[in-house]
C-alpha cells in the first residue's frame, strides 16, 4: 500500500477510578492514536505511551513529536509498504517503541482489512476467547483492596494481581490471601519497587503460593533478578526488562525469569510480540499479555496477541468496564469468565466517531504534499 496521510489524535478517557501503582496515579488515560489513510482504505493503531515518562523513557508528547517529525514522514514516502517493512524502515531511529508500534499497527490494520483477515488469525490465534485477569492498584486501606477484590471476583475474574511497594506487600498480600482463599490465582506487581537489598524480605512472598512476582528490581538489573530467582520459590516474571525477542532470550538463559509478560508496545510492535511469544514458547516460557491502560483499539489488538498458544496465564487484558464508562470503540464484555477476540478484518472493531470526537484534546494530520 501507498500511504496518502497520518492522522494523531490525542484523545482523554477518564478512569472509573483513579489507578495508584509505585510509579504513580492515573485518573484520566491520555492516549495517542494513529490512524493511516491509503489508497485502499484506513488502519487505527494506539500509541501506549503514559503522560509522563515513569514506566519508561516515551510519553505522549514525544511520541508525537517523534511520529510527526521523523516516523511518520518516513513511511509516508515509502512504496508498496507492508507491515512487516515498517520495523526496517525506520531502523535508523534509535528507540521510540512504542510510537513504532503504533504505526505498524494501523499500517497491519489496514493490510489485512483490504485482505478481510483478522489480527488474530495473522498472528496465529487458537482460541475464539481469552481469559483475563485484572490489576488492582494499591489502595488507601485493606478494607477497600478487600472490597475491591470481592468485586472483580464477582464480576467474574479468576486471577488477580495486585500492585506492591515497600510498606504496601506483606499484608495486604496476605489479607486477600487468607480472605479468599487459596484457589485464587494471586499474583502481584511491583513496576521495579524494590532492589536487591529486598531479597529477604521478598522471600516472605512465598508463603502465599503466589502465581508470580513481576518486575521487582530495576529493569536493566537481570544478574540481580537472576540472583533473586535463586532464593525465592516465587516465580519471577520480567515485564519492562523485555523489550525485545533477543531481551527476553537473554533473560531466560541467565536464569532472570521463569514468566515473561508480553506487552506490544514495550517491544515495538506486534510482530515483535509474536518473536516474544516464539522465543518464550521455544523455552517452555509460559507468557501472559499485559495492559497499558489501553482504549478499544490496543484492547482489540491485545486480545489477538492473548489468543496465540503460548499465553497460558492469564493477562491483563480486562475488559473496558474495569477502566472506563465511555471508550471510543463498543466495549468488550466480560462472559462467563472470558472475553471473545474479534474476528473481523484487521482490528476486528470499528471507531466511534462521535464518541473519539468528543474525546479528542488534539489531532493533526501529515501528508505526503508536507514532506
């Protein structure tokens, strides 16, 4: 395809409730999607950049700059383009992944809608639904985490992971453990809280017969996960450490992890997710997806990557209700303990224009005439 245009959008969804994890609180998801116009029809993609750059080095505002003054005028000259060229094309470009993503995500969007093939089926899907988990973020009191818990189990949940700091772990940990039993899939989060000094007071995890524990340290510190692994029965999992297929084949030989969490835009697109997913699969890695708080968009295109055969735990991938009351697609529902992937061309969902318009803060287009 020839590319005639790209379109951002910045767009702001307010939170059902405010969302505290160890690297801050949300109450309202600043997004920013990228739609491609061609000559045969248009392709969404989502940028899961944060406000701020906390989880990792991009946020919005430079992936904006970056996909309109670099990226996008890239790919805008470039002939005959598929998905699979976008990663090379912009090669030259050190870093920016996730506004990489987000533009091979709608240039796949578009390929395969002209080709009528779903995201799931490009990508090697085996399953028709997914069985998501949900994150819960640390709370001003147990009683409200215990209130919290009671109703996303309710909902229809079956694992939850809940987000830890130093001062918000061994407790609260243990009261959702003793309160709901231990048939409940548990895991927890800690967005690189802790350092190797922890190691011992980590330990004491173990006695809650946890899933896993993801991202203690630091993310560029996989000796000190390594060392970690070691002296807990735990098992570790990486998530902002992984950012590439080669990453995560690193981490798995020096022994940094035993779980990997998957998350599109962190490695630079969903091709790249899928190497994940192989290199994983290869290792007998068990892999789950992860959440970035994404709009309808990035839930779609997550929901495709959760269907490959390697995701045998359960993601993040809840459905829209958990985060928002108005999103810019229809929302995805949760049933009987699933949510069904789309199986429509490309994305699989369509955009609510009025609803994206209303939402929108800021949106520019770039086209092949301005370069």
């Amino acid at each position: 395809m020839n590319l005639r245009a790209i379109e951002l959008r910045r767009v702001c969804l307010p939170l059902v409730s405010a969302f505290r994890t160890p690297l801050g609180t949300e109450s309202v998801r600043e997004a920013l999607l990228v739609r491609v116009e061609s000559d045969d029809g248009e392709g969404w993609g989502e940028c899961v950049a944060g406000s701020d750059p906390l989880y990792c080095s991009e946020y919005v505002e430079a992936a904006w700059l970056t996909l309109r003054r670099y990226l996008g005028p890239k790919l805008l000259g470039a002939p005959d383009l598929t998905a699979t060229a976008v990663q090379p094309l912009l090669r030259e470009f050190k870093g920016h992944r996730m506004a990489k993503a987000a533009l091979e995500m709608a240039v796949l969007d578009a390929q395969l809608r002209v080709a009528g093939v779903s995201f799931s089926t490009f990508l090697g899907g085996v399953t028709g639904a997914v069985t998501p988990g949900v994150a819960v973020g640390i709370m001003s009191s147990v009683e409200e985490l215990l209130d919290s818990v009671s109703e996303y189990l309710d909902a229809g949940y079956r694992r939850v992971k809940l987000k830890i700091q130093p001062g918000w772990d061994l407790v609260p940990v243990e009261e959702v453990r003793d309160h709901f039993g231990d048939d409940l899939m548990l895991q927890v989060d800690a967005n690189s809280a802790y350092g190797r000094a922890d190691v011992v007071h980590l330990a004491q995890l173990d006695q809650f017969s946890l899933l896993l524990i993801e991202q203690p340290l630091d993310e560029e510190d996989l000796i000190g996960h390594a060392q970690l692994a070691r002296s807990i029965a735990t098992p570790v999992c990486l998530d902002e450490s992984i950012v590439s297929a080669q990453s995560a084949a690193t981490a798995i030989s020096l022994g940094a992890c035993s779980v990997v969490n998957i998350k599109a835009g962190r490695v630079g697109g969903y091709l790249e997710a899928r190497e994940v997913h192989d290199v994983c699969a290869s290792r007998n890695v068990p892999v789950w997806c992860g959440g970035m708080l994404e709009t309808g968009l990035g839930r779609a295109a997550n929901l495709a990557l959760a269907s490959l055969p390697g995701f045998t735990l359960p993601g993040d991938v809840s459905a829209t209700a958990r985060y928002f009351r108005e999103d810019i697609t229809p929302p995805f529902l949760l049933r009987n303990g699933t949510i069904a992937v789309p199986t429509g061309p490309g994305l699989g969902v369509e955009v609510l224009r009025p609803v994206l318009d209303a939402l929108t803060a800021q949106s520019e287009t770039i086209t092949r005439a301005d370069h």
